[in-house]
C-alpha cells in the first residue's frame, strides 16, 4: 500500500511499498507500529491501538485464519494478549508473531470447516469444534495456555446451558459428533459425551467446578446473578441501618396500604375506596375479578400469621414460604400456575431472569448468602432482591419479594415497607440499577427512606390516616408527581 494520500489510509495497515511506508513515517504522516505495521493513527498509545484492533490485525497478517482454541472461547485475546489460530496446512510450523499488546499464536489445521461463522476478516471456530479442540491438552512455554482447563471447559459449558437452556448442550453434542472425523478428535468426543452426560446427569462422570456437580443434581444456579447478590451482600453488610419499630395498626390500615401500594407497583389499580370495599367487605367488582382477587389475596398473605412474622430460616423453608406466599396472593389467576415455579424463561424489559431449571439452586444458593447477614433491614433488602432477581414464578414475584422482606422486619418487630405511589418509578429504577448495572446503593436507600416514612406515619383513624397520605403526597401518582415537581414529604 503506498497512496498518494496519506489521508485516505486505514487505521492500521502493511503498506505494499515499504520504503514509501519509511519515509512518510519519518515525515511524521504514518507511525510504524511493528515491522511492515504501520498505522495512521498518531496519537493512540501503540498496545492500546493494536489490542483494540486485533481482528484488523490478525487479518493482515492471517486472512482468513480461524479464531480457535481458547481464543474462541473468550471471542478474542486473552489477558495477556495471546490470540490462538488455525491458518490451515501452509506454512507448516509457523512462528508467533509479537505486536504491541498482542501476540498472534498459529498453528496448523484444517482451517475453516463448516459451523465456523465470518467474523471481520477472519472465521470465528463453531461451539461444537471450540468444544472439541479445547480438550486437547496443551503446555503453554510462556503466556496463557492455549486450551482451557477441564475446570474452564466446565464453566464455559455452564454458560451456554444458562443462556440456552440444557437442550443447547445435546444440540451442541450431536454436531460435536458430525464433525469430530474431520478434526481427528474421536478420542476428544468421547471425553466430551461423558462431560455434557454428566451434566445433563445421564452419564456418572466426575465433575470438578461446583457449578457443575450443582446442575448435575437438578440444583444448577446462575453464577452471575450469585456474583450480583454477593456485590449486594457486600454492601449491605458494611451499611449500619437505623433500627425503626414497628408502629400500632389497630385498624389494620397500615396492611391494607402496604398491599394497595404493593398492587399498584404491579399495575393492579384501584382507587382507595374500592380497594377498601374488596379488602373490608369482601365486594368483588364483577368486571374486574381477577384483579379484585389480587388486592384481596395479597392482604390476606401480609396479615396471615404463618407469613407475616415467621420468615424461613433454611433453604427448603425459602421454597416453601415463596410457593405458599404465591397461592394466597396469584390464587385468582389460575394461568400463573399459583404456587408452581415458572416453566418458561421471563424478562421485564431488558432483564432476562434465572433460567426455570436454575431457579431453585439459585434461590439456595442466594439463601446461603442471606444467612450471612444480620437480622433487620439488610437481611430484608437482600430477601426481597433474591425473589425479585430470580423470578421463579410465572407472574406475582414483586408482591411476593416484598412479602418476605418484610416478614424478615416483623420477625423483629421492625416497621415494615411500603412503597407509596410517587415513589414507584424510583424503586423500579434502583432495581433496574442493581440488575443491570451491579449498583446497590439506591436500592437501600430507596428502601430505607421508605421505611422512614412507614415509621412516622400514624396508622389509626381511617380519616387521618388518608388526609396524611395526601399531605404527604403519598397518593399522587408517578406521573403526578412529575409532572408538579412533587414529591414524598414526611408526615408531621
């Protein structure tokens, strides 16, 4: 490449007139990045570049190799820069090639076969072939190895099942099967047939990554949403929470708030007087049934004895607080399947939830981090975002996350949350944070804020009661609010 233009060039490039390439780099025009690499680029530091470009790269130097090995696995260079390839039979034995933050690593093969995908000037190695060629062994003389560990191979495996389900595995294993001739890797498939049997827990084979043996036994978990609740459990364990007694509910109006503003969150609306006519004189509004069973079902689970201030103390207890908790609240919607875990994988914009076959390793597994936290509002956060991260019913899981929250603060006479109207959008937006961006911060603040108001209210006389909630803004809606610059005041 020897343009006129040194304008016109690409990022990086190997000039086909190397002289030309000397003098524009003396010139200042073009930087010489490695020998016959040069880039246009003249302010970028060189590793950064390369390590940025390293498709472009691999490239110039390999077109059309096959991304292989532990590279494919990891969808580009490891840690260290190493970038495994299959250039196919020519030239035999070919040497590493050393750049600036990036080491290009070939090695012969059959180059691209079918399943491997295009990926920008190279081939990406298909799943089933990335499976097969990483149980070859492998010593790496300096720098990472080039095939995963069996521990890796494990985890990586584990992945695919969470983000496709377990019949990802078998499809991935039958074209293992296909092509495993034309790689000379029949001794490898038979490592991998006993590996994803194992798995699956059709094949007694040993397994060494926890993960692994949790799935085998029918209680496989999502690991990074156990990352995401142990950043919560973190947090939490360093916050020092003010401790807030519960407050009297003689007319049982603080319950019925909590569950009218727990529906609401939901998109369960009523207003306050026909909530009440439901709740306290069993009327049912003959359009509206199912709905009216909702506010109905969910005051009945926060005033039931068995729920309201006897939280569960071991796993099993968890699963059965959460389905009998699910019964009571989703009983008028016989399509949720009241008190059944969840068969199909669900989302809420653009969170997609525990997987249905790991629902319950993950709630166990999240108990086990729950345990470790002290009794009051931090065990309680942390409760409520298990459920609601995990997700294990069909529908109803926020009012069912809040039900055992604040079980966990009646179990200790601690005041109980509730959420008022104009404060949905943030609660929603602090979950929505912790979810998708690993921050927990404004979820406990949203929730101790919550309970402060909770605290101060003064929960007898119905009259009262109702002009303080509008005093305090407590019955404007999100929108409301928004729309006047209102917001959540403390009562006086």
């Amino acid at each position: 490449m020897s343009p006129t233009n040194s304008h016109n060039l690409p990022e990086i490039f190997r000039p086909e007139d190397s002289r030309w390439a000397s003098r524009a780099a003396k010139r200042g025009e073009v930087r010489k990045l490695a020998r016959g690499l040069y880039t246009s680029n003249l302010q970028e530091p060189a590793e950064q570049l390369v390590r940025r470009r390293w498709y472009d790269v691999s490239a110039l130097y390999f077109p059309g190799a096959v991304i292989v090995d532990r590279s494919a696995v990891l969808a580009g260079p490891a840690d260290d820069g190493s970038l495994f390839l299959d250039i196919g039979s020519r030239p035999i034995n070919p040497r590493p090639v050393a750049l600036p933050g990036l080491t290009l690593r070939p090695r012969n093969g059959p180059g691209p076969i079918e399943g491997d995908v295009q990926f920008i000037g190279l081939r990406m190695s298909g799943q089933a072939r990335t499976a097969l060629e990483n149980l070859r062994s492998s010593r790496a003389r300096t720098g990472v190895s080039r095939t995963l560990r069996r521990e890796e191979i494990e985890q990586w495996l584990d992945r695919i099942a969470r983000a496709r389900g377990m019949s990802a595995l078998n499809e991935l294993r039958d074209r293992a099967r296909e092509i495993a001739p034309a790689l000379g890797a029949e001794r490898q498939f038979e490592q991998l047939d006993r590996l994803i049997g194992a798995l699956l827990g059709t094949r007694d084979a040993p397994l060494r990554t926890a993960t692994a043996r949790a799935r085998r036994a029918g209680l496989g978990y999502d690991a990074d949403r156990l990352a995401l609740l142990e950043t919560l459990r973190a947090e939490l364990a360093t916050q020092a929470f003010a401790i807030r007694p519960e407050p009297p509910d003689p007319e049982r109006l603080f319950a019925f708030f909590e569950g009218y503003f727990s529906n609401w969150i939901e998109g369960t609306v009523f207003e306050v007087r026909e909530a009440e006519q439901i709740v306290f004189e069993g009327h049912i509004p003959t359009q509206r049934p199912a709905d009216a069973h909702d506010v109905q079902g969910t005051f009945e689970a926060i005033t039931d004895a068995r729920l309201r201030a006897s939280p569960p103390t071991n796993a099993d207890e968890l699963e059965e607080y959460l389905r009998t908790a699910h019964r009571l609240v989703m009983g008028g919607h016989p399509e949720a399947a009241p008190g059944q875990y969840k068969e199909q994988s669900n989302r809420a914009g653009m969170t997609v939830f525990v997987r249905p076959e790991l629902v319950r390793g993950t709630l166990r597994e999240g108990f086990a981090l729950l345990d470790t936290l002290q009794a009051g509002l931090a065990r309680a956060i942390f409760a409520m975002f298990l459920v609601a991260e995990v997700h294990p019913f069909t529908d109803g899981n926020g009012r069912v996350a809040r039900l055992l929250m604040n079980a966990e603060l009646s179990l200790y006479a601690q005041c109980r949350i509730m959420i008022p109207l104009p404060y949905r959008d943030e609660y929603l937006t602090a979950l929505r944070a912790l979810s998708q961006n690993a921050n927990p911060t404004p979820l406990w603040r949203v929730i101790d804020r919550a309970q402060r108001w909770a605290s101060l209210m003064p929960w007898a006389g119905h009259d009262h009661v109702l002009e303080l909630m509008n005093l305090t803004n407590a019955l404007i809606t999100p929108e409301a609010a928004s729309a006047g610059n209102l917001h959540l005041l403390d009562p006086v």
